[in-house]
C-alpha cells in the first residue's frame, strides 16, 4: 500500500497521477488523511496527558513521602478521572489506526509517470513486436481440434473430474507441459534466480502482502475450515519469504524463481475467450520475482522484459510487448509490461505474462526493508513476472507449429520433449 507520507507530502500530485487508472481518488484520499489527522490529534492528548500523569504521580509521592497525607489524597482524587479518559482515548485511537488501514488497502498503486492514460486494454501501448505471423490458410485447426486430433488433452475429461476449466494433459501432452516447465527453470537458473518450491496454500497475511486481499479475495479459493487460500500465482508464497525482514543493502539484488500450479476462479469468465487453454481454473507457471534497491528497480524490470522475450524467441513464436494504460493495470503495480502471442488458428493475441514493478507499495504492506547505506531502514521494491504461464504458450505452440503432418516442436525444447515433432 502507499505510505502516508506520500498522501501527506503529494495529495494532489497523487490524485492527479491515480485519475491515468480512470478512478476519482479524491474522496478516499481526504478521507485517509481526515483520519490521520484525527489519529495524530488523538495521540498527541495521550501522550499530554500521559505526561500529565506522569507528573501528577511524582507530586502525590512526593506529597506522601513529606507527610502531607491529606493533600496528597486530594490531588490523587483530582486526578481519578484521568485514568479513564486515557484509556477512552486509546481505545479510540486503535479504531483509528484500523480505519485508516483499511482505507489505505482500498488505495491502489500510484502509476508510473510512463503509464498511457487509458480505459481499457483497448488504450494499451504496442511498444514492439517481434515475429511473422505464420500464413497456415483456412486448413488451419485451433489448439483444441489440434489436442483432440493428436490426444495431447482431454477437456471432457477434466469436466467429469472437476469441472470446466480443469484440464488433463496425457501422452506428449503431458510431456510437453514437463518439458516447458524445466525449460523455463533452466533458464531462469541461467539467468541467476534462485528456484524454489513454495508452498501451494497461503494464509490471508500473506495474501495482504502482495495485494490479493482484499483486491481480488472473490478471485481466489478459499479453504474456509482452514483459512487458507490456494495460490493464484507463485508470485505470493516467494515475495512473502521477506514478509517482516530487515535486509542489508548487500543482500540486494534478490532474485528467485519458482514452478507452481496456480489457481484462480476466474469468475464471471464465458465465451469464445475461454475456449480450449485461453482461460483456465488451474494451469502451471514459472514465476521470477526480484527484490531491488529502489534506483535499480526499472533498470531490473527492462532486464525481466527481456528475459520473457528471450523464451519467445526461442520457442518460435511470433510477439508482442504492451506497456499497460492505467485503466488496466493491477491494483498493485506501477508499471506494467505484458507479453503476447499471436494465435494463428484463432486470429489474435494471447496474454502469456506480465511483468510489473511494484516499487514499495508491496513492501510497505510486507514491510520488508533494508539498511541503506547510511544505515537507516528503507522499503525494497519488488517486482515480478510469468516466465511464463504455459496454457496460451502451449496454444500458441499447437497452432503456429502445425504442418499437414503434424505439430513441429521448436528448435531449443526438443532436448526437454525427446521428440521433434507431435503426429
């Protein structure tokens, strides 16, 4: 979340720059700061008349220890109602502070300066495309005809098991999701994260920290015996890592990666746009996550772009990078950049990862800090990225691969498949 700093020092450069997500700010912005102000009032009559006790108490000692019983009693009954005013006062300022967290939870991340004004996706900003479109002609299958065809997924079979959007990869299918997965890691290791396994399940504090509670708590699965929500990305179990840490500067940069399946609800998803791998409840991802000083943060997010579209490359596929307008951009980002495929079969681009800088907004939720050099305690700022999300991936692949007699498979992956062709 911001910091009050920010809404104290630039309330109005913050309306201002929250207006590019297409939100009016100002009524939630005057509201934190009324509260603050309430907040600061109230602690400030504490602390008064804390010391006022404080001071009462020594002179009623003091009156005791020379003899003077009575007027030491007098003073002390002076004094009875003192107790419970500063006892009401800070009740009152704890529902203070509780109030005016949640009014900041409410707050999203100020945009980057970069970030195009915009509605929607449609205000969206190509920044470059790489890649020729393949020509296939009307002989071409989507990916789904494609996975029936060489029975790399069964759908329905999902559907009697769990639902729609619960699919089941078998034979190359599934090899070939095993082998995007290590491909990604082995690059990702390449590349200097270091890979971990997270757990699957998180706790609402750890949700929090990234910014999916309470922005998209209708999105996530909720084990409610528990309290526990499945993971909609790794992007949550490994920035939590640092939840509550103090690091020092040397420790910076962090990089970590880490292969989970994900799960999301994907409420009030239909269409044409759901159809075969576009959008599914559970799917595999790799995940890069970094941890920066904030003067290297946007030099570190030009690096991740680049390592997305290194993987593109590699896997043949022709793309393009988004820098997002700030009617679409995440609750919790500044800046983000996506990355698509084209969908040769079905005719259009396919998100397959966004990378975002967060800057501190995820930290000061965390709070996760290091000693800077002067050594006094500064938010990090964390970013991440899909590196990548394999079901439009494997989509895509299915689709601009196809020949007549089969489904070719890229160049650089065929170490991990075993096989260089699907038929």
């Amino acid at each position: 979340m911001l910091t009050l700093q920010v809404l104290r020092n630039d309330r109005d450069a913050l309306e201002q720059a929250l207006s590019k997500r297409g939100i009016d700010a100002a009524p939630l912005l005057d509201r934190i700061l009324t509260l603050d102000e309430e907040r600061r009032h109230t602690q400030k009559e504490v602390d008064d008349l804390k010391a006022e006790q404080n001071a009462a108490s020594r002179e009623i000692g003091a009156l005791f220890k020379s003899g003077k019983k009575d007027a030491a009693e007098a003073r002390r009954a002076e004094m009875g109602g003192l107790k419970e005013r500063i006892h009401a006062l800070d009740e009152r300022q704890k529902e203070l502070v509780g109030e005016q967290e949640a009014a900041l939870l409410e707050l999203p991340n100020r945009p980057h300066a970069t970030v195009p004004a915009g509605q929607s996706d449609t205000d969206n900003e190509v920044v470059s495309e790489e890649g020729a479109k393949p020509d296939l002609g009307d002989a071409a299958l989507p990916h789904w005809e494609l996975a029936d065809r060489y029975k790399l997924i069964d759908f329905e079979a999902g559907v009697k098991i769990s639902g729609a959007g619960f699919p089941v990869y078998r034979g190359k299918g599934a090899k070939l999701q095993r082998a995007l997965i290590q491909f990604f890691l082995d690059r990702a290791d390449a590349a200097g994260y270091e890979e971990f396994i997270p757990p699957h399940l998180v706790n609402a504090d750890s949700g929090r920290g990234t910014g999916q509670l309470p922005d998209k708590e209708g999105q996530m699965y909720h084990c409610a015996d528990d309290d526990l929500y499945l993971i909609p990305t790794a992007e949550v179990p490994l920035t939590n890592l640092y939840r509550g840490d103090l690091l020092n500067e040397g420790d910076l940069p962090i990089q970590l990666c880490g292969y989970t399946p994900c799960f999301r609800r994907e409420a009030g998803s239909y269409g044409k746009d759901v159809r075969g791998l576009n959008r599914l409840h559970q799917f595999d991802k790799v995940e890069i996550v970094r941890f920066e000083k904030p003067e290297n943060s946007y030099a570190a997010l030009d690096v991740m772009v680049e390592h997305v579209r290194g993987l593109l490359r590699d896997l043949e596929l022709p793309f393009r990078t988004l820098r997002l307008c700030g009617g679409d951009l995440g609750f919790t980002s500044a800046l983000t950049y996506d990355l698509e495929v084209w969908s040769a079969a079905q005719g259009r681009w396919l998100e397959v990862s966004s990378v975002s800088n967060f800057e501190t907004f995820q930290a000061n939720r965390l709070q996760c800090r290091f000693r800077n050099s002067e050594g006094k305690p500064e938010l990090v700022h964390t970013l991440n990225g899909s590196a990548l999300a394999l079901p439009r991936i494997v989509a895509a692949l299915l689709e601009n691969h196809q020949t007549p007699d089969g489904i070719r498979v890229p160049t650089a992956l065929q170490p991990y498949t075993g096989f260089d062709s699907i038929s």
